[in-house]
C-alpha cells in the first residue's frame, strides 16, 4: 500500500518576501541601517575587485597630497597611498576586526555566562568576582595599558587589534547571559524538562539556547560595535597596526601629519564619514533588532 | 543590619580596588623597555652626545626610583606608599611627583568634564521624558532616535567632525589647546575668556556624544511609568498637566538616572581620555597617554589608580543612596 505523499502546504497571503519587506517598512531604524550597511559591503567588495588595494592602500604607491579629482578620485595622502583604495581596504579590515573580537567576546561570554549562571558554585563565584573587577577598572584605559607594552608598533596586525580587543570583550556578554540563565533556570519549562528525566547538556542545548538566541544576535551587534569603538580608541592614539590602513590608522596619521591645519582636508575627511556610516548603521540595525528581539520595548512613537 | 551591609560593602570595595591595582601594576612591566633608558637615548638623539657611562648612569638611576630591586619587592612598596597617599615620581618629568602631575593636570578634567556631565544629563533626561510622555508632539518623540545613534559614533570621530567644520572651514573656534600657546595660567579676565573658548569644541563634542544615552534612559524609564495607576488617577482628578508631568511622571522615573548620574561622575576620568587627546587638551586623558608612551610606570599606576578608586567609590555611593531615594529598596535581608 502506498502511502500518501502529503503535499507541501500552500502558503496563504503574502509570501515571505513580501512580508520582510512590510516589516521593514514599519520598523524604519532597521531598514535604515541594512541599507547602509549593504551600500559599505558593496562599496568594500566591488571596490575591491575594481581597485588594486595590495598596492594601491599602502604607502609610496602614488603621487603624494594629490587633492580628490579625475585621477586620484578621493585623493592621496603625505605617503603617496590612494584613498580611494584605503577606503576599500579600511572598512575591510576595521569591519574584520570588529568581526573577530565580537565573536571572539560573544562566544566566550556565552560558554562562561552559562556555565556560571547554570551550574552556580566556586566557578559562578569566581566569574562574578573577576568580572566585578575588570568592569572598575575602566576597558579603554586597560586596554591602552595593555597595547602599550607592544614595543614595535610596525609587528601589530589586525589579528594583534583583534586579540587585545578581545581581552575584555567577553565581559559584558558574560555578565548579562549569565543573569539571563539564572532568570531562565527557574522557569516552568526547565523544572519541567528536568522532571521529565533530561540531562543538562539537553537542557541547555534544547531548552535554554533556543530561547536565548534572538537576545544573542540583538547583543552581538552591540559587541561588534564595541570591538570596533575599543579598537579605534586605540588606534587614534597611534597604539594600531602601524603598516595597515585601517579607518582608524588613517585618521591617526592623517592628525599625526596635521592634515587639517595643513589644508589637507581630504585626508581626514573621508575615514571619518567611513566611520560616521558604520556607527550610524550599526546602532541603526541595533535599535531595530531589539525590536524584534524584545518586543516589549516596541517604540512609543 | 544596615551596618553590616555597608561594612561587607566596604571591604568589598578594598578588596575590588586591590586587585584592580595589582592587575595594573604588572601589566605595563610585561614590556622589555626600560623607560630610563630610553629617555636618555631620546636626550642623546637630540643633542648628538651619548655619555660613555650610560650604564652607570641609568643603574644610578634605577636604584634611586627602586627599580633595581625584584619586582616583588617593588610591588609591596609600592602598595605601602599608595596608603601613605604618595603615588611616587614621575620618571620622564622628575623630580615632578605624581601627585603634582595629577593635581596640574585633574582641574582640567573636571571642569570639562563636570559642566559637560551635568548639561547633558539635564537636557538628555528632558528630552527623554518629553518624549515618552503620550501628549508630546510628535516631533519630539522622533527627537531620540537621533540622538542614539549620535551617541554610538566615538566621542573622538564626533570630535574631529566638529574641529572640522566648525574650527576648519568655518574657522571660527580654535582647533585645539585649552588656551592660546604662549599664555600662562592665570586668573585674568582675558584668559578665563580664552579657556572658555577653548572648551567649547570638546564640551559640545562630549554633549551630543552622550545625550542620547540620557535621553534613552529616561524614556525608557517614563514608558514603564506611563500606565501607572497613581498618574492615570492624578490625571483624572484634573490636576494641570504641567503637575502631572512633573510631580508624578518624572519624579518617579527619574530614580534610575540619578543613579547613572552618580556612575557619571566616577567614569568622567576614563571619558576625559577620550576626547582630549583629540583636541589636545591638557587634562588627565592626555597626561596618561603620553605616560603610556613612555612607559612612565608611576604616572600609568596613579592615574589608574585614581581612576579605580573613582569608579569603585561611585559605584558604592550608588548602592548606599539608591534606598535613600526608593523607599521600596531596602538592605535588610541578605
């Protein structure tokens, strides 16, 4: 006897497209803000095919303080790089940095907020002692401390920004999942699935995770936005990857060569729309996502 | 009751603030630069004469700022003199003590930073009340988006964005400095109108970077007020709106960001940081930062350490004064 292939249920209304799309009409901040952020991932990944960042980015590659114009588009700064290709290759790899420390924080803030708000004991005690600790001292002056015992400033890679951003990065995350679990453990669905005979690994990873996951996405933008404030805090004061063009480094020589007294505008302009653009994105997509993560905090307006 | 817990508060805060300056203390030693001879290396770059001692010189020097001894030993003496309030010397601007270099440098850094603190959080908690309140006009309740993501851009790139404009094209404010090179401090008319016009910039940066985080606490704050019973019966019973909005509305939103404002005031060295290397400004960020790179180990350890102790006390204060304002809080058990 053949069983009977139950045909895939036809979607009534609108299809998903559609839906996205009127979603995004209502909740602006978030549509703002992708909008942005694709036009940096474009602008970064087409520019990079059209533009030879390899050389094009790094110094004595074209004429130097050539203003913006029909050769050098956005024009070219004290060391002969085009900024054009420092743009590209800046949001690149300002964007990387972000990317790996942010991941780095959440996933280590995670592991460590779980383990101390389920399990409780010494380790729990132990977290909230040392995060108590590093949330004193303040993250910026700690880190600039800590970059600056990196004696050569020509060794430090994007890599280098990454792990010392990271160093603190996992704090927060750790605090408020942490709390998070520890509201969650006395919940019905927990004391039930623990009746009902699961273990905690199954607890976790079925229970807990699934619930937790809209709050970890909103938050992971907070902390890609933190890792790229923290190390940009440490590039303006020449602590970055002196070889490298990141947004950061840019805008670091750019003052160091005093490029606004000198009437070199150009030179400092353009890093910091790049980095005005990625801030106003990101909070945008921010605000956005905590709508829909949590929607009790749904706007007033 | 309440003593123990300010006691357990107490010992807390030492024990927090201990180990916060023992973390800070060791980290700047991971780096193999010796800062006294580098400073010597600087002098003879300069003037073109590398003494043949130098050796002798620097290990003379060593021993006089204790550095020669291990660091063990450097540590408990160190910790023995930050009880006695003696923050040691400074080895890039000796014989100037840390303490003189902190007391030049700190007037600078509170005057920017407390006017900028008290404005922004005044006008931030306005305009977030204003626009949680239901009957605001519409404008006013889109006012905060805005500012939220004003608040998200670094203070440093707002900074720069503003010298551009304001000092650069426009060219009507001075780009940096706190005062025309070549003056020298002094309580003149002239030169107190030269400070505040050196200020302007970096308050103004420091206003709009964290107004949006006022704003967004009082709104969030006035929203989970608004439905509340004692401000729908104060509005049925007629009282004026201007009545309801502040004797009800604000006044019990408002708790939350009095306390904000006490953490304010302890993170306003960390926030000075951020700014006034941009502008120049010769307050404790910049005093710090220039120790950094020059690895002048007791400057890095006294401002960290007044930096600390300002957070951690703040914090205390907070949790000491939050029952005095919320009667609902109390301390008693546990």
């Amino acid at each position: 006897m053949e069983l009977a292939v139950p045909s895939k249920p036809q979607r009534l209304g609108p299809s998903h497209r559609t839906l996205v799309l009127r979603y995004l009409r209502r909740n602006k901040s978030l549509a703002v803000g992708l909008a942005i952020l694709m036009f940096l991932i474009l602008f970064s990944v087409v520019g990079s095919m059209v533009v030879d960042t390899g050389t094009l980015a790094y110094p004595l590659a074209v004429a130097p303080l050539q203003p913006p114009g029909a050769q050098y588009l956005l024009g070219t700064d004290k060391d002969g790089r085009d900024l054009l290709a420092v743009m590209i290759r800046g949001i690149i790899l300002t964007g990387s940095i972000g990317l790996m420390a942010g991941t780095v924080g959440i996933t280590v803030g995670v592991v460590l907020g779980f383990m101390a708000g389920f399990f409780g004991g010494l380790f729990d005690t132990i977290t909230r002692w040392v995060t108590e600790v590093l949330l004193t001292i303040p993250s910026l002056i700690l880190l600039i401390i800590i970059a600056g015992t990196i004696v050569d400033k020509n060794q430090v890679t994007i890599f280098t920004m990454a792990g010392v951003t990271s160093l603190l990065a996992w704090v927060g995350p750790t605090r408020v999942v942490r709390a998070q679990v520890l509201t969650m453990k006395e919940s019905t669905y927990v004391s039930v699935a623990k009746l009902s005979g699961m273990g905690s690994m199954e607890i976790i990873f079925k229970e807990l995770m699934p619930n937790l996951l809209p709050f970890l996405v909103a938050s992971f933008v907070g902390q890609l936005m933190g890792a790229i404030y923290a190390s940009f805090g440490l590039e303006i004061l020449g602590l970055g990857p002196a070889r490298e063009p990141t947004l950061g480094m840019t805008i670091y020589w750019a003052v160091f060569n005093s490029a606004m007294f000198n009437q070199w505008w150009w030179w400092i302009l353009w890093p910091i729309v790049a980095m005005v653009l990625i801030f106003t994105s990101l909070s945008l997509i921010n605000l956005g996502l905590d709508e829909v993560a949590n929607p009790r905090v749904r706007r007033t307006e | 009751m309440k003593l123990s817990y300010l006691f357990r508060r107490l010992v807390f805060l030492v024990i927090v603030i201990w180990t916060a300056a023992t973390l800070l203390f060791f980290i700047p030693r991971l780096s193999p630069v010796n800062p006294i001879r580098e400073r010597f290396l600087a002098i003879a770059r300069s003037t073109g004469y590398l003494p043949t001692d130098l050796n002798t010189i620097i290990a003379s020097f060593e021993t006089k700022f204790g550095l020669d001894k291990p660091l063990p030993q450097q540590y408990v003496d160190y910790m023995r003199s930050v009880l006695r309030g003696d923050l040691g010397v400074s080895l890039m601007s000796y014989p100037k003590t840390v303490n003189q270099l902190i007391g030049e440098a700190l007037p600078w850094t509170l005057g920017l930073l407390t006017v900028t603190t008290i404005i922004t959080f005044l006008v931030g908690t306005a305009i977030g009340a204003l626009a949680s309140w239901p009957k605001s006009p519409q404008w006013v309740k889109g006012m905060v988006t805005p500012l939220i993501v004003l608040a998200a851009i670094p203070p440093q790139v707002l900074g720069l964005l503003l010298i551009y404009f304001v000092a650069f094209k426009l060219n009507i404010l001075p780009m940096t400095g706190a005062f025309d090179p070549g003056d020298l401090p002094n309580l003149s008319i002239t030169f107190i109108l030269d400070v505040a016009r050196h200020a302007i910039l970096p308050s103004l940066t420091l206003v709009l970077a964290y107004i949006g985080f006022w704003a967004l606490g009082m709104r969030g704050m006035g929203v989970t007020v608004q439905g509340e019973d004692y401000v729908l019966f104060a509005e049925h019973k007629g009282l004026p709106q201007n009545r309801v909005f502040y004797a009800y509305y604000v006044r019990n939103a408002i708790l939350p960001q009095v306390t904000s404002l006490a953490l304010a005031f302890g993170g306003i060295i960390s926030a000075g940081v951020l700014v006034e290397s941009v502008f120049g400004f010769p307050g404790i960020g910049s005093t710090l930062t220039a120790a950094i790179a020059a690895n002048d180990y007791f400057v890095i350890y006294g401002i960290g350490f007044i930096t600390i102790l300002a957070v951690g006390v703040s914090m205390l204060v907070v949790d000491l004064i939050y029952p005095l304002l919320d009667p609902r809080i109390r301390y008693d058990r546990k």
